[in-house]
C-alpha cells in the first residue's frame, strides 16, 4: 500500500531544512557504514591471525578452526553476503 502524499501541481516542496539535511545525512551514513566495514574487516584478520596461529603453535584444533570459522563469517558480514547482525 502506497502512503497518499500532498503535492501541489504534481512537484513537492522541499524546505531548506530538509533540503540541506538529506545529502548531509546521506553522508554521515555512508562515513559510518566504511568505518564499520573496515572494523569487520580488522576484527576478522585478528580472528584469522588467532586462528592460524593456533594450528602452528599445536594448539586445540577446535578452539583455532573456531576462529578461522569466525573470520570468514566477519568478513562475509563486511561485504553484506549474509544478512546484517542489526536491523
């Protein structure tokens, strides 16, 4: 179902507020979606380090592929390959 909305000869009116407003808010979610992914990304190098390094320091075997199991599903979740953790 499609909201009615107000228009006046076929065209909206935007005020300067909103006007304004919207690309300075496009950016800011854009800013903090790259500081995210680059966060996941960080996160699961550290997650990928931790888990080879297990597998070389003889290490458990469970707790190390953990790990590596773990970094790739970071990374996944960086790149949007399986659904986001928030709404």
């Amino acid at each position: 179902m499609v909201p009615d909305i107000e228009t006046d000869g076929g065209t909206t009116e935007m005020s300067r507020d909103e006007n304004i407003e919207m690309p300075r808010n496009a950016v800011k979610n854009g800013v903090l979606d790259a500081i995210g992914t680059v966060a996941l990304l960080g996160f699961s190098l550290l997650a990928l380090f931790i888990g080879i390094r297990g597998f070389f320091i003889d290490s458990s075997m469970a707790i190390s592929g953990g790990f590596v199991i773990a970094s790739c599903l970071l990374a996944a979740a960086a790149f949007n390959l399986i659904p986001p953790f928030r709404d």
